[in-house]
C-alpha cells in the first residue's frame, strides 16, 4: 500500500515530511505485508531509508559525486527486495516493511536550520543540519512500525559517510540492542559473506542527541565531530521501545562497488540483502 501525504499528515508524521516539504515531489510512505505463516505470529518488522535523492537540502552537499545521491534509497529498496525474496521463496514466517519515499531538495519550502518539528511519537526534533535527512524519515516509520508489535525490527539506510570512514567498504555497521539478535545475524552474514559489524549503542551518545531545554533531540550531535554513525543510531533508539529487539544497519560502507566481492559487477548491489534474508531464513520460520 502507498500512502500519500494527507495519510501521513494524519499519522503526524511531522519528521518525515519535514524533509518532503524541499520538494516538488509529493512523498509516499509505502507500507508492504508478506503474510507466511498461517498460525498469525508476531511480523517481523523492515524499515528502509527512502530518500529518491539526496541533495543535502539547505545544508546542500558538494557537487562531487551527489549524482550517487540517487541510491540514497538503498535501504527502502533492500526492504522490499527482501520480501519478494522471501515470498518467492515461500518462507513461513509474517514480515511487515514500511519504506519513507522523499526527495531531500532545496526549494523554497525546505527545511531551515534550526526550524523545529514534532515527530509521530511526539518528541519535538531541531534540524540543524538538513544533510542529517535520513534519521528524520526513518524515526516516523519506526515509530509507525512499533504499531504492529513486531518480534524484531531490522531498519537498514546509508545513514552515515562517517560508517564508511569507520569501516571501508567491506562491512555493514550494526547497531543492535539484543544480544541474540545480533548473533543471530552475525551467523547470517558469515553464512551469506556480506559481513556486518557491531557498533557502539552507548547512553554517552544518547546524551550528544537528547540534552538540550528547548527541544527533545538535535538531528546532530552537540559533540561536534567524531562518533557520527553512533550518533545517529543513539538519535534513532529514542523511537525504539526497549522492550522490542532492534538492530539499525548503516550500509553507507556497502551501498556501491565493493572490493572484497569481486563477483559482484559494479555500482549498487543491494548489500546486505543475502544477510537479512539468511537471518530471517535460518531462525525465524514457524
């Protein structure tokens, strides 16, 4: 199901559309349902990153290199390839997958730095830096997502260049908050040979994110440089419910050519989408 505007001004999507107001394109929250397994257990829950084009808005990026911009929506696309993997496949299991489709433009309605804006569960967000886009789509579709009482969510978005710095461009960088989730998937991606990493989910980066009077979080860290990738991630469990396993995949490292798979031709292969399909293969069929 795609979702319109007016859907998501009535759900008070008000981060995800912060972004989409830049541009002429209305936005599309889509909403995808793979039902599997009869008995009706707990979906398994996809979020992807959606972002068509990624200008940088106001805090516009470099002409270097923004043609690759258009894969900014890598995430979205893996969600989606991986329930049409798992349909054709006809796994057993229920998965849910809901992907925040927007341009990140300069136009005249874009996002100011500094303007503020009340996301769906109602924590009020300063954007200061509208290049930092995909934390602001992805907060309202975890949100959105948690509706559906999911055994675990899984987002996945190019969220950082600071993860490529980190980690090259061999690894996926996890952030998860289950110890067995993450073995779980650390199994999976030795099994597929698209490796992901654990990252930091530190409470010192929630604090960059969350210690200010006038507002609940600043879309960047008040740290300054250093530690961008856990930044973030420590930005986008304040839309987690702690009680609901969670694992946010920063594939920025992976979203182009790669090195250590030669196999695979060049430009954007939809990494790790063997290793989320692999984890909810091996482990979570009824």
């Amino acid at each position: 199901m795609a979702h319109d505007k007016k859907w998501a001004e009535e759900q008070k999507m008000g981060s995800f559309l912060s972004v989409a107001q830049g541009s002429a394109q209305p936005p599309i929250f889509l909403e995808l349902t793979y039902n599997g397994d009869s008995s009706k257990s707990q979906p398994i829950a996809l979020v992807g990153k959606g972002i068509t084009f990624d200008s940088g808005g106001i805090s516009i990026k470099s002409a270097a290199k923004m043609d690759e911009m258009r894969a900014d929506m890598s995430g979205g696309a893996i969600v989606v390839a991986t329930i049409n993997a798992l349909a054709e496949s006809g796994a057993k299991v229920n998965v849910k997958a809901f992907v925040a489709l927007t341009e990140n433009m300069p136009g005249g309605h874009a996002t100011k730095p500094g303007d503020v804006f009340t996301s769906r569960n109602g924590k009020t967000i300063c954007v200061d830096n509208t290049d930092a886009e995909g934390r602001l789509v992805l907060c309202d579709a975890l949100d959105y997502a948690a509706d559906f009482k999911p055994k675990f969510i899984v987002d996945v978005a190019t969220l950082t260049g600071a993860m490529s710095i980190a980690l090259g461009d061999c690894l996926t960088g996890a952030f998860c908050n289950n110890d067995k989730l993450w073995q779980n998937l650390e199994r999976a991606s030795e099994s597929s040979g698209d490796r992901v990493w654990r990252m930091p989910l530190l409470k010192h980066f929630t604090k960059q994110m969350t210690d200010f009077k006038a507002f609940d979080l600043d879309n960047i860290s008040k740290a300054g440089k250093g530690g961008g990738s856990c930044s973030a991630a420590a930005f986008l469990r304040e839309f987690v419910s702690k009680d609901t396993p969670w694992v946010h995949l920063d594939i920025a490292p992976v979203m182009g050519s790669t090195t250590d798979q030669p196999y695979l031709s060049d430009g954007m292969n939809g990494r790790p989408l063997r290793t989320i399909y692999e984890l909810i293969a091996q482990n979570y069929q009824s």
